[in-house]
C-alpha cells in the first residue's frame, strides 16, 4: 500500500518547482531592477545637492556660479557605470544675473540632473513598465 502512494507523488515536486519558478524569477528581477533605479536616484539626488552646494560658495565672478555647479554635479555622479552616467543630463539655471544679487532681491540657482529615457540603463524584461524620466532637483537661495 505505502508503495502506491509514492508512486502517485514521483512527480510532484518537479510541477511544484515549474510552477513557482517563473513567479520567483520575476520578483528577483523586479527587486533588482527597484535597486538598480534607488541607487542611481540616491546618486542623481547626491550630484544635485552637491552642485548646489557649489553655487552657494563665494566665487570671484558671479557668472561662474552655474558652470561650478554643474561641473561639481557632473564630478558627483561619475561614480555611476559608463552606461548609467552617459544616460545623465545635468543642468544648472539661475533666475537671473547673479551679479545683481541682493540681499533684497536674492537669486535662486537650480541644479537639475535627469535622465531621459530610464529604458536605456536597463532594458525591461517582458515588456513591463518604466517610469517616464528620473529628475532629481536641488535649489540655493543666493543673496551674496
């Protein structure tokens, strides 16, 4: 009798094994890929906020303020793998001349650092979706 009922489960655990095998595989590479964007989002946020860390200290020109800024973010996300860090765009804009800064009417410089198109750092698998575009901002107040 024992040895009926063993033959009936002889297959069992392969169609177990079939059967969550995909599910598992697809919460592996999901997690994976959430990792893969939080880090380059902790990264593209670190650049920004460094750049506008940047802009905030005192320079002989004024006009210099945003090449500073963005050449410190872009130094900040070099970190990031070759495919990850050609995908970044960084910007940095000031809402006027920061030479005419005041402590009445102060400036605002803005450091941006985004990528277009996430797509192109990790493909999808199965077609599932990406968001649009990662954008991480940082803005300064300036009153020189």
């Amino acid at each position: 009798m024992r040895r009926l009922i063993n033959r009936k489960q002889a297959g069992a655990a392969a169609i177990e094994f079939a059967l969550l095998l995909l599910p598992l595989l697809m919460l592996f590479y999901g997690l994976s890929v959430y990792i893969v964007f939080f880090i380059m989002k902790q990264h593209m946020t670190f650049a920004a906020e460094e750049g506008a860390r940047a802009a905030m200290r005192y320079v002989a020109s004024p006009n210099t303020r945003e090449q500073i800024a963005k050449q410190v973010a872009t130094e900040a996300v070099a970190v990031l793998p070759p495919g990850q860090k050609n995908a970044i765009a960084i910007d940095a804009i000031s809402d006027k001349n920061s030479s005419t800064c005041t402590y009445i009417a102060p400036c605002t410089i803005t450091v941006s650092v985004s990528v277009a198109n996430p797509k192109s750092v990790l493909p999808s698998l199965l077609g599932l979706p990406f968001p649009g575009k990662f954008e991480s901002k940082a803005s300064v107040l300036i009153d020189q």
